[in-house]
C-alpha cells in the first residue's frame, strides 16, 4: 500500500499518491462538523490540533496524517455557498438558438387588438344549472384517457382525420355529429371534472401544434378555458401558457389582418394573459 511505504520511508508523500490510495473509502467530513451526529462513521479518524501552531500550508504534508489534516482544513475554510459570475456577453456570441419559453411572439402591426377589447372579454359559467340537464341520447362522452376518441369527439373524424375544413354548419338539419363533431355545449363541458378539462385541452393543444386554428378547434378551446378554476393548478397553467404561445405562432405568420382567424386567434391568447393574469403574454400594455 502506498500510505505504509512512505511511513516506513520517512519521505514526503506527495497528496496525489495518498488520494489514489483512498480512493474507495468514503469523503472525509470537515473539521468543523459535530461528529456526535454523523450519519456514517469515520472510516480514517485524525486527531484535533491546534491549527495555529502545527499547520504551514507552505510545508508539503509529510505523512498521510498531514494531508488529512490539511484536506480537513481547506474544506473547513471553503464557503456553504459558491455562485458563479457568468458574464453573458462572451456567451452570446456562441448562442446558436434562441428559444423564450415565457412571452408570445409580438403581434405584427395591425393585427392586435386594442386594451379596450381585450378588458371587455369575459367567461360567463353557468355550471350548477347546466350540468344537472340530461344530455342527448347520441352524446356518449369517452373516457378522460382517450385521446383519440375525444379528438374525434370535439373535431369529427373527418376533420380530425383528414385536417381538411368542414363545410356543413353545426346547425343544419340532420347532421353527422360523429363525421363534424360534438359542439361544446354546456350540457356538456359543465359535468367535466377539472383532471377531465385538463385533459382534453392538452389533447387538442397537441393537436394544433402544426395546424392552424380551425373553427370547430376553436370552439372547444374556448370552451375548456371557460371550465377552469381559479386559482390555477401548475398542470392548467402550463397549459394555457402553451396554448397562447401557439396562436402567437400561428398569428405571426397570418398575412392580411382581415383573415377570419386572427381574432379568434386574438380571442384566446387575451382571455390567457387578461383573465387568467398572465400578464407577460397580454398584447399591448400590461395588464
């Protein structure tokens, strides 16, 4: 073993050669520590000494008890709590891509709405009345787990499957609720639970990720927003936060501020920032 050699040598032992001897035993705890309440005992104990007298950090440790020591000693003087100076302008040069995760995408000129508009967006609920009236005998609501079945349910399968525009108006006679999909009727949403609301709005922000904001979408979004509680759980806040990012995203690329889109589009990001005091995503001023 190294440690022996060197004390039967009488030599220096340099502190490289000591730490690969020690290698398999467990950090050494600081001279400072109350021993008393050590979860793990010492596995290489080394006496108390007086510092003052017996330590010169200029004199390399000459036996293993030495370096203990001195080990002992620099961890003792090492701060609880070391915070880095990191200067971003030298890493800004090396930046490759920029991601925000926190605001929207600003709006081009022309194409958001005024503070006057936004304040006079509500969401009016009526829960209590609406949830105790019978729904429809063709209304078979899926579980909260299937996310195929409620993107079918709320977009139509032949939306959903083909992501092509619907042409029938919900309200026509004899309509396909199974091919154009269930409106958001409030005999409908006011019965989901909010792990069920949560749910399905991930279910359809997912959906949206790469297509734009159709209007049987549309509905139901602001639909779901309308069914969540405040204050905000984490899991309805993030969401929320998701969605408005994404019709930022999809209104940036709108080309004439005349498209039928950009005030639903306009509608859901200011029911996020105003209603829902998400003031960093509120377009114009704050909130």
């Amino acid at each position: 073993m190294v440690v022996a050699a060197a004390e039967r040598s009488g030599g220096h032992l340099e502190p490289a050669r000591v730490v690969a001897a020690a290698r398999p035993w467990p950090v050494l705890p600081c001279a400072d520590m109350n021993f008393d309440e050590e979860l793990m005992p010492r596995q290489l104990p080394v006496d108390d000494w007086d510092t003052a007298e017996d330590f010169d950090p200029t004199v390399p440790p000459r036996t293993p008890q030495e370096y203990l020591k001195r080990v002992q000693i620099e961890a003792s003087r090492c701060p609880d709590v070391v915070v880095a100076k990191i200067d971003p302008r030298k890493l800004k040069s090396h930046q490759t891509v920029n991601v925000s995760l926190s605001g929207c995408q600003p709006a081009p000129a022309g194409f958001s709405p005024s503070l006057r508009w936004q304040q006079q967006q509500s969401i009016d609920k009526h829960r209590d009345h609406w949830k105790t009236q019978p729904l429809d005998s063709n209304v078979l609501l899926p579980s909260s787990e299937d996310e195929e079945g409620w993107k079918k349910f709320c977009l139509g399968e032949k939306l959903y499957l083909n992501s092509s525009p619907i042409t029938n108006e919900i309200n026509s006679p004899g309509i396909d609720y199974v091919q154009v999909g269930f409106p958001p009727l409030l005999s409908i949403v006011s019965r989901m639970s909010q792990p069920t609301v949560f749910n399905i709005l991930e279910y359809l922000i997912s959906w949206f990720g790469d297509k734009k904001l159709y209007p049987e979408l549309g509905r139901w979004l602001y639909a779901l927003l309308a069914c969540i509680e405040k204050p905000l759980l984490p899991e309805a806040h993030s969401l929320i936060r998701q969605l408005a990012r994404r019709c930022s995203e999809v209104r940036a690329k709108l080309e004439n501020p005349e498209d039928g889109e950009l005030s639903a589009l306009n509608l859901l990001i200011c029911l996020v920032a105003r209603y829902f005091e998400q003031c960093d995503l509120a377009d114009n001023e704050e909130c």
